[in-house]
C-alpha cells in the first residue's frame, strides 16, 4: 500500500497519544515513557475494561504523577482527542478497538499478539482508512535480530537443524510468542518455506528422527520473566545461537513511541517495525 501523508498533523504541537490497556503492566511502562517524553508527545486518553477497579482514577497516579488524563472504559471519550492508540491488549479488544480507531480517524501502534487468520485480515482492512503500525515485538533490538536471522538461514540452509525457544512470564496468555513466531516466519522465508507446513510445536512420546526441514519451537513460562528468545542452528560438531532477552518492558514502550511518531505523518497504511527503523 502506498506511503500518503496526513495533512491533518498539526506541527509543532505534541503528539496525544493514548494507551489501551492503562492499569496493566505495559501500560503503565507506555504511560511513564510519554510522560517522560513531553517535549513532543503527551498522554490524552487511557482506556481499561469496564471492570477495572482503575476506572475514575489519573491514568499517572500509580507513578506520583498528575496527568489530568482519567482512566474510561468509554471508547469514544478516550480517544476523542487522540492522534494515536497504542495497544498491547488481547486481540478481541483491539480489534474493538481499531472500529473506533477507524471511526474517529485516530492511528494505532499495535503490539498485541495472538490473532488469527481472519483478524489479521480485519486489521489489514482498517489500515485502508487509518494508519497502523503493527508487530509482535517493539524492541529495536528484537527486529535487529530479525535481520541478523535472515542471513543466517541463508547462509546455514543445509546440514542445520533449526530450533526456537522462548520463555515469558506466568500470565503471558499466548504461545508460542508473536515474536518466536515472527522469527520462525523469518527464517522459514529465507530458506524458502512455510512455516505453516513445516512448524512443529509440540514433542511427545516416540516421535522418531527429526525431520531436517522442520522448524521447532519451544515455550517456556513462569516467574517475571520479560521475554527471551534463542534461535538454535545446530549442525554437527557446532551451535549458532542468536539470542534476544528482555530484562524491561521500557525497550518496547520506547520502540511504540518511536512507531507513534513514525504514523504522525501517514495518513493510512499497515506498517511495521521494520518501516519504522528503515530496515526494509
């Protein structure tokens, strides 16, 4: 889809952008970056579930902070004066979202995970309308190892066993990750393949010889932990690991605002990080 320019960015002005999800976890790391980066972007609306004990509250109190933003579960009031959403929710509630999105004209960052098939093709629908940058990782690291993964299967693409693991903390709902599966479609794509045929996530019982042209992935929860991903390139008598671990979720909250004012100046369009770093 063709790069547009939105005539309706006000220059000189910040950036409002505003946060889905607001009591969670990484929106309150989303909320304390765009606090952190008033000088060209400041929070306009929080959204949070109708059954949130944060409904009513400063969308900055849980940081000693006064934003003057209150937290809705009305979607029209908080984005009523947004530019931009950026949501990392579930995808039922970001697809909710988006309608709005669409309806009032405001942009979106997702990072959300775990949709299917047919909810991609909703989102890609949308990006006809408004501008939406979309990926399962926004770490400028991550996406840096997402290139790094493409030479490497080319350059390993015979007599390399290809294996990915991942581990995320206790309440991640999802497996395996967007991300783990944003590198298996990588690497699956350098060789010249589909991850959908040759993915294999589960391992059990008698399961005979691997087989060579098979991707696996493996998936590990408990605990905090942030998010780590391993890429195993085993061949005989070596191991070529690329690795990523995420010790804070402020590397994605600084990669989403980075994508927030990539969109300012796209009218419409589905983008990812890849656009966003200039690495396509």
């Amino acid at each position: 889809m063709p790069v547009s320019v939105d005539a309706s960015v006000v220059s000189g002005g910040p950036l409002r952008i505003a946060v889905a999800g607001a009591s969670g976890r990484m929106g309150r790391m989303l909320i304390e970056a765009i606090i952190a980066a008033r000088d060209d972007m400041v929070l306009s609306g929080a959204l949070d579930l109708v059954d949130s004990p944060a409904l009513g509250q400063d969308a900055a109190a849980f940081a000693g902070h006064t934003s003057g933003v209150t937290i809705t579960a009305d979607l029209h009031k908080g984005l009523a004066s947004a530019q931009v959403l950026i949501d990392f929710t579930r995808p039922a509630g970001t697809l909710a979202h988006l309608v709005v999105c669409r309806e009032l004209g405001v942009k979106a960052v997702i990072g959300t995970t775990g949709f299917t098939e047919a909810q991609k093709a909703e989102i890609t629908d949308h990006a006809r309308h408004i501008a939406i940058m979309m990926a399962p990782n926004m770490s400028v690291g991550v996406n840096v190892v997402l290139k790094l993964l493409d030479t490497a299967a080319r350059m390993l693409s015979e007599g390399y066993d290809i294996e990915i693991i991942e581990a995320h903390h206790r309440h991640k709902v999802d497996a395996p990750s967007g991300t783990a599966l944003k590198m298996g479609e990588v690497v699956a794509a350098a060789l010249g393949r589909d991850l959908k045929a040759c993915a294999v996530y589960g391992r059990e019982g008698v399961t005979g010889e691997r087989d060579p042209s098979t991707i696996g992935f493996a998936t590990i929860r408990g605990g905090d932990v942030v998010g780590d991903h391993t890429v195993l390139f085993a061949g005989i008598g070596e191991r070529i690991e690329i690795s990523h671990k995420s010790s804070s979720r402020a590397t994605y909250a600084q990669g989403s605002l980075r994508a927030a004012r990539f969109l300012a100046e796209r009218a419409h369009g589905l983008f990812d990080m890849n656009d966003v770093l200039g690495l396509t």
